[in-house]
C-alpha cells in the first residue's frame, strides 16, 4: 500500500497517522481507472469522479489523474474542508467513518448524518441546542459533539458512531431501492 506523507504539501498540520492510512485504503479499494456504465459516477480513477476532479483544475485524461492529486483531494475536500479533521481529534473512530461516508456519499451526507445523530441524541435539546442539518461542521455543531463527549464520556464516540452507520445503511438501502442497477 502507498504511504502518504506525513505532511502533505500545502498542508498546514501533520494529518494523523491513522487518516493517511484511511486515505490510502480508499485509493487501494476504488482501484485504477473506471468508467462503468451502471455508475452514475462517470469516468473515475483511484474514487475521484470527473467531475470532482474538473472542479478542482484538473483538465487531463481521467485514466492518467495523479495519485498524489487524488490524495490531495481527499485530504483537502473529505478531511480538512468539510471540518472532520476536528472530528477525528475528538473521536478518531467517528471522524475516520465520517470521512469514509463522505468519499462514498459526499462529505455533506457525513456531517449532515452526524449532525442527526447529535440532535437525535441531545436529551430534547437539555444538553446542547437542537442542530439545522445543513452539512456544514461550523462552531455550533463542532461545540454540540465536544458538550456530547462531555456529557456521555467513554460512551460517546461508540454511541455515536453505530447511529451514523445506521444512518449509512439506511441510506444504501434506499439508493439501491430507488435504483437497483446500484
């Protein structure tokens, strides 16, 4: 398997061990090029869609995309931009599922499902006002899973976490339902 470095260019902070080997995994099991035709994804290669890639600059052929772009990618647009870098501080375990359903299902999907879990889970809003799940992780969300972790202790992330795969699973489900050829 490739190992990232430990700070990628551009990068301000050393990326966790455990996120670079996430990252590498993801890139390992989307594989090389595909364009297949029951993928509404389009031409892809190592999980980064066309049209991913295209927004962030890239113009050439999709079958010679960079490793080291697509990595930067994920580092860039499912780690640090959508905010779960601060997740995977808090709860790696959590932050880690996060990033994985956002490269699946768009980091928008994984912090709107976290933020359902944690307006599901705050007690009525006794513990931490309810959340707008706007797949945004900006300071009141991010301050609702640190009053959570506080509130809960070494029950939080593991609670937590199987509520965001329920909410993953569930969502598989519907997409294969809606579209079987998924």
């Amino acid at each position: 398997m490739r190992r990232l470095q430990l700070r990628p260019a551009g990068m301000a902070t050393p990326i966790p061990g455990r996120v670079l080997g996430l990252i590498a995994g993801v890139i390992e099991r989307e594989g090389d090029y595909v364009n297949h035709p029951n993928d509404p994804g389009g031409a892809t290669r190592y999980g980064i869609t066309e049209r991913v890639a295209r927004a962030d600059g890239y113009a050439g052929d999709m079958r010679k995309l960079p490793v080291d772009l697509a990595e930067r990618i994920y580092l860039e647009q499912y780690y640090q931009g959508p905010g779960l870098d601060r997740v995977v501080k808090l709860m790696p375990k959590l932050g880690e599922e996060l990033v994985d359903t956002g490269v699946n299902m768009g980091p928008v999907v994984a912090v709107t499902f976290l933020q359902r879990a944690l307006t599901a889970l705050n007690r009525q809003g006794r513990d931490y006002p309810d959340l707008k799940p706007d797949g945004r992780l900006g300071p009141v969300s991010a301050g609702a899973l640190l009053a959570f972790k506080q509130k809960r202790g070494g029950q939080a992330e593991t609670v937590l976490l199987r509520l965001v795969e329920s909410f993953q699973g569930t969502r598989y489900v519907e997409i294969c339902e809606a579209r079987p050829a998924s």
